[in-house]
C-alpha cells in the first residue's frame, strides 16, 4: 500500500472517529433539549419552550468546533472548549434565540394578518433574520478561535465578515437550517449522523473567514 494511500485512509478513519466522537458529546450536552423534541409531537406549537430550551446548544457548539481544531483527543478537546466557552457560548445563543423569536413572531403575524404594517416588512424579517444566524456562527468560532480577545470585539469583527463574506455566511445559514430541520423531524438520525458534518462546515467556512489572508 502506498504511503498516499494510507495516509488518506488513517485522514478518513480520523475524520469518521472525530465525527462520532463529536455526534456522541453533542447528544449528552443538548440532552434536555433532544429528550423534550422526542416527547413533543409538535415541537413548533411550543416554541417559546424550546427556544428558551435551545440555550444549552451554544456552549455545545463550542465543544464540538474546539473538537474539530484539535489535533487528537477530540472528548477532551470538546470538554476544555465547553467548559472555556461556556459563558460566552451561553449568552450568543440566547442573544440570538431572543432576536430570532421576536422576527418570527413579527413574521407570523404579518402573515396572518394579525400585524398588518409589517407585511412589507417581511423581505427585510428574512434578511435580519440570516444575519443574525451568520453572526452568530462567525462568533461561536471566533470565541475558540482567538482566545484572549474581548468578547465585543470579536462579536463587531463577526458581524463586519458576516457582511463581507456574504457568500460564507450564506452558506452556514443555509447548512444550519438543514440541520435544524433534520433535528425537527428526525432528532436521533440529526444527532447521531447530520451534526458533525453538517458542523463542520460550518466552523470551516467560519474559520476561513476569520483566518487573515496572510496566515492562508
């Protein structure tokens, strides 16, 4: 066997170990969350509930993209990122859960008629909307990404390369709705097979973005 050849073998078989590793630690941290979205049948229908519920997904977040920088250890790496971010993790999330919920009750009562002014605003509750997710995805690994940094600081920088790297950002909405939809549906195969890839382009795309253009 080649040496090309076994080194795209041990890349893979890390990539699929740091991948369940991620997926198994993922479900122990969001395990209050997972456990109410299989009880619940209509998740939707209580959605204050799981939105408040949701907050224990940030600091989740961040021990799955401390996982993906290490070199080795992935349980321990997410462990030192959970507990080194959780704060922050923590208070990003529910931000944006907090922001989110009142774009879309706006959106729903433009759509019902409930709230009529803002039906023309609806273009612009979207818009808002994906910012918001872009930002906070760009935070979430810069706060592992540049330790030490103050926290304001980093979270002005996400949101001025959440606006320049449209496209970035575009696509880790994009990819964090497809999960969230899977999540909805299917909570154990979105767990267990959808987090850890779907993730981990997300903190690449986030990464790139962040890394100066010297340092590529």
């Amino acid at each position: 066997m080649s040496t090309l050849s076994v080194t795209t073998y041990e890349r893979g078989f890390r990539g699929l170990w740091i991948g369940l590793v991620v997926n198994l630690l993922l479900a122990v941290a969001c395990a209050p969350l997972l456990l109410a979205l299989v009880l619940v049948e209509d998740p939707l229908a209580a959605l204050p509930f799981f939105a408040v519920l949701s907050c224990v997904c940030g600091p989740a977040l961040m021990g799955a993209f401390g996982a993906f920088a290490a070199d080795d250890r992935p349980a321990a790496a997410f462990v030192a990122a959970y507990r080194r971010g959780f704060l922050q993790g923590l208070l990003l999330w529910a931000g944006g859960a907090a922001v989110l919920g009142v774009l879309a009750v706006n959106t729903v009562g433009a759509l019902s008629g409930d709230v009529a002014f803002a039906r023309p605003l609806l273009p612009m509750f979207v818009v808002l909307a994906a910012l918001v997710v872009a930002v906070g995805s760009f935070s979430l690994v810069a706060v592992g990404h540049r330790p030490g940094v103050p926290f304001g600081e980093l979270l002005r920088e996400s949101a001025a390369l959440a606006v320049r790297r449209w496209y970035l950002s575009a696509l880790n909405v994009v990819v964090l709705a497809v999960l969230v939809a899977v999540l909805l549906v299917k909570p154990g195969i979105g767990v267990l097979i959808a987090c850890a890839p779907l993730l981990y382009v997300v903190w690449s795309n986030a990464g790139y973005a962040l890394t100066p253009q010297e340092d590529r």
